[in-house]
C-alpha cells in the first residue's frame, strides 16, 4: 500500500484541494439518545479523563515506549487511553472537543494516514457538524436505527482561486451517540458547536500506518494530511442550518 504523507513526520502537510478525490466513503451510524441529564453524565466523564490527562506529568511526557499519551488536535485534546503493543497494532483515543463559536474558528478538512472508528457523543446544548468531501452513508435498520441525522451541502469554504468543491455536512445532534467509520485516506472534519462533546476513536491499524509512512512516533499530527493550509473562520462551521430550501 502506497505512503499518503510526503514527509512522514509533518505535522502540518497540505494535499493539493483541486486534485484530491476521496478513495471512499464514510459511514455514519445512528445508535442512540439519551436524557438529558444522562448525556451530561457520560459526556462530563469522558471529558474529565482527558482533562485530568493534560494536566498530568505521566500523561504529557513520553513512557518506556516513547509514546505521549496526552497529544493536542485542531479539534481538541486527546487522551490515548490504550496504546498499542506486540501482537496488538491498534489503540484508543479519547477527544475532549473545543467550542467551535467560543474560539472562533473551524478545524480544517483533512484525512488519516490509517481507518478511523470514532464514536461522536453529545451532551446538551450542543451539537457536532461532521462534514466531508464525499457523500456520507448513513445507516438505517428499520425499526432499530433510532433517528436520521440531518444532512445538506453547501461550499466548502477558503479555497484556493478558481477551485470549488462542495462540502457535504451532517448534524449529530444534543444528547446522542453516532459512530463513524472512515476508511484511509477519506476527507473529514469535525466541529461541535456548544461545550459539551467528547469522541471515543479507535485506531485499528496505529502501529501499521507508522510503519508503512515510517514515523517516528505515534502523533495525531503527523498521522494527518490536511486539506486547507489555514483554519476557516467560525461561521463557516456553526451554522448547523443547510441552506433554504427554495421550490
């Protein structure tokens, strides 16, 4: 399998917008909605964990593998909660999201040198606005599948003169889970508007795709290519409307 990344441990490379065509699609999967007061519950606790990560001397310091468990992402901080050893090649994120409004900026599209699994979990008041260059796929099982998300398109936003692509978004909303399963190489973006969001992701080739890019290290930068060399102002992402429908 051919390398993504140009200079393996850029933690900043940039793909050309105008030529880049996603090998594949994500996958969106609708699991469940909670209460209020129960979403706030688990959502405060996976944040907490992150947050009591950063502030920690073990966490933020690389261990006898050489592996910094606490790592900062456009979208928020990370925690590893698992990492990978002999004979397991996967590990575990959790994300504890920024408010897109309350800093003002967006996090850029961008894809992963490996396959993502993440869980998207929302507490209330807030929402995540996932978009993608691609189509999304999107589960329903009747009678099990518990809501359809809401989907619409506009234009991608800040790019270069002369390239348009459009972006296609979906809303998770207040007070649910909603897997993702992004395939290598797939184009994605997440940004939750409001304080409480947090993702569980699974990486389940970790030690593969920093061997086959031939990294140095396990880094959440440096496993990603970005789309946009610069973060697009807030409106961009906060707005969780599609655009009127007009008949």
């Amino acid at each position: 399998m051919t390398r993504l990344k140009v200079a393996a441990d850029a933690e900043n490379e940039i793909h050309d917008l105008a030529t880049f065509a996603d090998p594949g699609r994500n996958v969106v999967t609708p699991v469940a909605r909670f209460d209020p007061a129960v979403a706030a519950a688990v959502v405060d606790a996976f944040a907490r964990i992150v947050r009591t990560a950063k502030a920690s001397a073990a966490a933020t310091t690389p261990d006898a593998d050489g592996i910094v468990r606490s790592q900062t992402f456009e979208e928020g901080d990370v925690y590893m909660v698992e990492k990978p050893f002999d004979g397991f090649f996967a590990d575990r994120y959790l994300m504890d999201f920024y408010d897109t409004a309350e800093r003002g900026i967006c996090s850029r599209m961008h894809l992963h040198t490996g396959l993502r699994f993440v869980r998207m979990m929302t507490g209330p008041e807030t929402s995540i606005r996932v978009g993608s260059l691609s189509p999304f796929v999107v589960t329903d099982v009747a009678g099990v599948t518990p809501f359809a998300p809401e989907q619409f398109t506009d234009d991608l936003p800040d790019t270069p003169p002369g390239v348009h692509r459009t972006r296609h978004n979906l809303i998770v909303p207040p007070c649910s889970f909603v897997d993702m399963q992004i395939p290598r190489g797939v184009s994605h973006q997440f940004n939750a508007v409001g304080p409480n969001a947090v993702i569980d992701s699974v990486h389940p080739e970790e030690s593969v795709e920093v061997f086959r890019e031939r990294m140095s290290g396990y880094r959440m930068m440096a496993q990603t290519v970005f789309l946009a060399p610069e973060l697009a102002a807030a409106d961009t992402c906060a707005d969780l409307d599609g655009p009127p429908v007009t008949s």
